[in-house]
C-alpha cells in the first residue's frame, strides 16, 4: 500500500523525527494508526473491559456496586474520551 501524504502531515512527520520522537516515518505513521486505533473503541466497550477486570480483581460485583463504580467514574470517561477527538 502507498500513501500520500500533503506537504503539512509531510513536515509534521519530519518535524517529529528531528525531535527524536520517531527515528523514521513508519514508526510515525505506526503511531498514528494506534491512536486512531484506541479512538475507535467506544465507552461502552471501555466500560465493559474495565467493569470485567475489576469483577475478577474484586471477586463478585453487586449491581448496587457497579452503578456506584460507573457514576464515580463518569467524570475520567469523558477526560478519556475527549483525549481521542
């Protein structure tokens, strides 16, 4: 596959080599494609994953518990979510 790339993501992407943040354009190009990657996972699904994990640390999970879980946590959710935008 070839892609091309405008002249601004071209020199952001040399711009982020000469920094030291990527040695060459396929480690940049790899990075990006991960973020775009993380950004399509949705809160529910992040939601499921995490409320998952936490039912095997803590053993069983009133429902009373989960929704006190997702309520307290609302707040980091929508941090997250907007670190993907």
């Amino acid at each position: 596959m070839n892609i091309t790339l405008n002249p601004e993501q071209e020199k952001f992407i040399q711009s982020q080599i000469a920094k030291g943040k990527y040695t060459n354009i396929q480690q940049a190009v790899d990075a990006a494609l991960k973020l775009l990657e993380k950004q399509e996972i949705t809160p529910t699904e992040l939601e499921k994953k995490s409320t998952h994990q936490l039912d095997k640390l803590a053993g069983t999970w009133t429902e009373t518990d989960e929704i006190e879980f997702l309520e307290n946590t609302k707040p980091f959710r929508k941090i997250e979510t907007n670190l993907w935008k």
